[in-house]
C-alpha cells in the first residue's frame, strides 16, 4: 500500500517524498487502523487523512478539525 500512497502523492499532490512521520501514519490508517494525530500546523496533516481516502475504491468520511484554523 505504500507504494500507491507515494504514486498518488507524486501524481496528485506533486511532491516527491514524504515529510517527518506521514509515510508511518498513511501506512498504518491504509492498514485498517484508526489513528489520532497530534502535528504542528504545516506538517502536513491533511495528507495524512488525504492519502488514504484516495487509496481506497469507497466513499470515506474525515471528521477534521482543521476548520479550527480558518
């Protein structure tokens, strides 16, 4: 799975690497576990939740707070 996680973020998102701990955190959601992530603003969280839901052929809902920031 992390394969496709690293063609969508390339492809999608135009970036060549993961930053920091994403890589560990999609893998890990990607495997069918929940997760509560605690980052910084600009760390790239929302890839974090992004990346997953697109690795998957169903609908996903993300309950996020970053509305909390606007």
């Amino acid at each position: 799975m992390r394969s496709r996680a690293l063609t969508i973020l390339k492809e999608i998102f135009s970036y060549s690497n993961f930053r920091g701990q994403q890589a560990e955190i999609i893998t890990h959601v990607t495997s069918g576990h929940d997760c509560m992530i605690l980052m910084p603003t600009g760390r790239g969280k929302s890839l974090c939740y992004q990346i997953p839901a697109l690795t998957r052929n169903e609908v996903a809902v993300i309950f996020s707070s970053l509305i909390a920031l606007m």
